[in-house]
C-alpha cells in the first residue's frame, strides 16, 4: 500500500520558522509535492522536489531524501496567512508514473 | 477557462440516484486527475486521464463510480444508486503536461460537495 506520514496539527508564532515533515512509504516514486489547503479552498501548489536536495521559492523551502524515504517543507518569516493545510504528494505511487497520492495533511496554525 | 471549472458546486441527492459531477480543465490541459476529499483529510485518488484516454482507475472505490472524458477537454464522474458513504467533495485537478511535466503541479478546482440524504 501508500502511506505517506505527516504531523496532524503544528502551531508556530508569527515571524517564526516552521517545519512540516513526511514520510513516505510507496511502491514507486518519482517526486514529491508540496501543496497548500486553506480552509474551503482548493489545494494550490507550492513546490516539488525530484532529486534529493533543498528547493527554495520565497519564503517556502522544500527539502528531499529519497534514500530516507523523508522530505519536509520550511515556511520562514511565518504569516497570519500561512495558517493552513500543507500536503505533501509523492508522484508515481503504484508504479504508475503520473498517480499523485496525497499525504493526510498538516493543520498549521499561526498564532501572534 | 482561467481555472479548472467544476459543476455543480453542491450537489444533494438521495440514496440510490445516480449523479454526474462535471470538470472543465484548463484550456490546454493534457492531463486531468479526480479526487475524493473528506473533511479533514487528503485527496483521495480516484482516476486520471490522459488527453481522452482513462490511464489508470485503480482508486475508483467500485463499480458504481466511473469517469469519462470523450473529446479529451471536459471529464464526467459518475455514481451510480449512491450511497450515504459517497458523500464527500470530489476534486477535479488537471495539468499542461502529462503527469503535470516537470514539476509536477496540478491545479484544482474548487470542488463539487456531494450529499447523499
């Protein structure tokens, strides 16, 4: 089967780094995704790593370890409007190279 | 369209009818994927296409639900004598390139809710 592992809930300060990580267990891999939820929204997508490795776009930044079966995004200088659902998404699951299966998401919650 | 479109928004029904949710993707979008999202949970695969070709069911939870995307633009999914466990938004997502190209960035529509009374 699929499982990919990420923190139910993270709370973090304004102003404040977080990390959001997951872990994936998949019978194939091709990259991981990072998607961004508010609530009511559609997911919106944020960033995507296919070699092991740091990815940096603005404030968000995505890292990847495929020999950890690990990856985890960064949001810096946290804003009010970050508070939201963060999904990550490994593409190739099931051997398929275009299936995209989601993590169950991680509610932040940005306080001031 | 400027974003994927999906109709209706909010769909009630009673058990046992049978629904059509409707996706219309990105103008240019080779690809498109359908989702099923519980509150508080991940997207669910359900199915993807490839220009008109279904690529892959496997997350189609049975033979009551099936999709279709004829000219290889607008997608249907349909649920057939839907039950009280159908309920849940299903997403539409659909992508430039095929498996969303090298990136991989998929973009979703808002969602249609469906209820099943």
């Amino acid at each position: 089967g699929q499982s990919l592992e990420q923190p139910s809930e993270v709370t973090a300060v304004e102003g404040a780094i977080v990390q959001i990580n997951c872990t994936y267990q998949t019978s194939g891999f091709y990259g991981l995704s990072w998607y961004q939820q508010h609530d009511g929204g559609a997911p919106t997508f944020l960033s995507y790593n296919g070699l092991d490795g740091l990815e940096e776009t603005g404030r968000f930044s995505s890292f990847l370890s495929r020999s950890d079966s690990y990856g985890y995004l960064l949001l810096q200088e946290l804003q009010m409007k970050d508070s939201a659902s963060y999904f990550c998404a490994v593409r190739g699951t099931g051997g398929s190279y275009q299936k995209v299966t989601f993590g169950t998401g991680t509610k932040l919650q940005v306080i001031p | 369209g400027a974003g994927v479109s999906q109709s209706p928004r909010y769909k009630v029904t009673k058990r046992g009818q049978d629904v059509a949710l409707r996706c219309d993707p990105i103008s240019g979008h080779v690809s498109l994927y359908w989702y099923r999202q519980a509150l508080g949970q991940g997207p669910e695969f359900l199915t993807y296409f490839n220009y008109e070709a279904q690529q892959d069911k496997s997350g189609l939870p049975n033979d009551r639900f099936s999709a279709e995307r004829p000219e290889g633009s607008i997608s249907t999914l349909t649920i057939q004598r839907t039950e009280q466990r159908d309920s849940a938004m299903y997403r539409c997502a659909s992508s430039l390139e095929l498996a969303g190209g090298p990136t991989g960035e998929l973009f979703f529509g808002e969602g249609s809710r469906l209820t099943v009374l």
